[in-house]
C-alpha cells in the first residue's frame, strides 16, 4: 500500500491514486504528520531530494563507459529535476543565488545537449515518414553529423565535469536556504512555474522557441508535483497525473524541433533546394503536432495561476486531513 511521506517515514509514497486503501483517500491516518506540517523537516526533506538528483547525476556519469546516450539522458533528466527542486524553493531563496544556481545547472545540462542531439535525432529522423527525395536528404544529413559525433572521451569528461558542478549547488542552495520552509512557500514555486508554462503555451501558437519552453516548463511542473504527491497524497497525486499526460502528448513535436534543428546544423554541402524541402516536410508533421498538443493540454493550462494554486492548496488539505471513522471501524 502506499504510504505518505512522515517525518519517521521519509519514503515517497506511489503516484498512482487508485494505489492507497480506500481508508487512506482522504489523507494520512492519524499519528503520521507529514513533513508539509513542519517547516523543519519540509526543509530537510526538499535539500534531501536536490541531492538526490545529483546524485543521480554522478552515477549516470559513472556508467557513461556503459552507454553513452542512456548516461547523457539520465544526467540531463537528473538536472531537470534538480531545477524544478530549485523553483519549488524559489521564493525563500535570495535572488543573487537563485539565479546563480540556477545557471551553474543550465550550464551543466546544455553541455551535453550536442552529444543528447546526436543519439536521438538520427533515429528520429529514420522513423519520420518521408518521400524518397527527402529520405536521400535526410541520410546525407545524418552521414555529415556522424562526422561530428563528440568522441566518448569527452562525453565522459563533460559529465564529470557537470555531475562535480551540480553537486556543488547542494552545498549551495542548503547555505542559502532559510531555517525552515512552509507549504505556502513551495506551493508559490509551483505557482511560478505553472504560470510560466501557461503563458509558454499561449505563445506556441506561433512560435517553435516557445514551445520547447513550454514543454520544459511542463517537465518542471510535473518533477514538482511528483515531489509534493510524495509528501502529500493521492489528490496532489492526481494533479501530477494530469500535467505528466500533457508532457507525454509534447514529446513527439520537441523531438522533431530537435530534429530541425539537427538538420539544419549539418547541411554543409546539401543543395539548398533539397534541404529547404526536407525542412518543409519536417515543419508539416512538426505544426500538426504542436497543435494536438495545445488542443490536448486545453483543460490541464486553463486555469489561471491564482485558481490552479487554491486547487492545489486543496488538494494538500484533503490529503492531508485525518480519516473519520465510524464506531464500527473504530472497534475493527
């Protein structure tokens, strides 16, 4: 059964709603406090996961001899996560080391962006349907890149390198934050980030900037209430379910924006008649996309920031009221 995250039982309680007893839907039973009720050990337990996605971080970078692009995916989704821990404490933090921590994890991830862009996107690109012009295109494309691929040796070295670097934020962030943190604090983090993600969404519309902004925004919102359902329960859990099926349906067009991107960069030699009509095949499949994805993720970016935090104010609340029993239970 799923447990809530206690201060004596600090594990992270399963996201799946339908995963708790029908006893617990309504919260944690009583003799449990949350770490949501203690500013304390809320505080403990949120440094406790930023480490933990250095952590991961170091250990992806340990098993890069193993595989290289399933290393590089676990560093940059680690970091990810390390961010979206960062905004949730945004608000006690002072803006200097915010913004400085803030950057040292940008910096670290976009290091392996290259070598990310490499093993995904000839793959990608051979699973596009394209016409035989565009596929002759499209494998002179990626026979230019795979001269370019960045040798393991340094691949290795970037991780290394980025793994020292966000471990030394942990350090950071604990001097910076305050003594404790309320619920009221990290629920204005996740405030923050949604409405960043919302407005993203509106200016994808028109723009493929914007919605690569609006899907790491997303990624941000839903690492977030992944946390927060850990300390929570089943109905913050909901709320992550939701915005994680909204990540999902964004997937195949950030991928087909990387995609663009990759091609555009090794074109050196390809007629620009050929490359212009391989991008305009791309750009076909890449807009439908982009606009299933805004129809899908209607209702989960429709309410406005103000309304989204009292949903989720309530949603901490109910999860975290104790369960009434009747007489019967109360003797079972």
């Amino acid at each position: 059964m799923a447990t809530t995250t206690t201060i004596d039982t600090p594990e992270k309680a399963k996201l799946d709603p339908m995963s708790y007893a029908e006893a617990d839907k309504l919260g944690p039973l009583g003799g449990k406090a949350s770490v949501l009720d203690h500013d304390i050990e809320l505080r403990k337990a949120l440094v406790a996961e930023f480490l933990a996605t250095a952590e991961t971080a170091r250990d992806a970078a340990a098993a890069a001899e193993r595989g290289a692009a399933t290393a590089v995916h676990d560093y940059r989704k680690a970091l990810r996560r390390a961010r979206a821990v960062l905004a949730l404490v945004a608000d006690a933090l002072p803006k200097s080391e915010r913004r400085a921590v803030r950057r040292a994890l940008q910096e670290a991830r976009r290091a392996l962006s290259p070598a990310r862009d490499h093993a995904v996107a000839p793959d990608t690109l051979a699973q596009l349907p394209l016409g035989e012009e565009d596929r002759t295109t499209a494998n002179a494309v990626v026979k230019l890149a795979g001269e370019a691929v960045p040798p393991l040796a340094e691949i290795k070295q970037l991780l290394a390198e980025g793994a020292a670097r966000a471990a030394a934020q942990v350090e950071a962030l604990e001097a910076a934050l305050p003594t404790g943190l309320s619920t009221n604090s990290i629920t204005k983090g996740i405030r923050g980030v949604y409405d960043d993600a919302r407005r993203a969404r509106k200016a994808a519309k028109g723009g493929k900037r914007s919605f690569h902004s609006w899907r790491r925004r997303s990624k941000e919102l839903a690492y977030q209430l992944e946390v927060l359902a850990g300390f929570a329960g089943p109905q913050v859990a909901q709320l992550h379910l939701e915005i994680e099926a909204v990540t999902d349906v964004q997937s195949p067009a950030v991928d087909l924006i990387m995609v663009r991107d990759f091609v555009r960069t090794y074109s050196q030699g390809i007629a620009p008649d050929a490359l212009d009509n391989l991008l305009m095949a791309i750009d076909a499949q890449l807009g439908d996309l982009m606009k299933a994805a805004r129809k899908t993720s209607r209702d989960a970016f429709e309410a406005r920031p103000r309304k989204f935090a009292k949903r989720l104010a309530k949603a901490i609340r109910r999860d975290l009221a104790p369960v009434e029993r009747d007489d019967d239970q109360a003797v079972a």
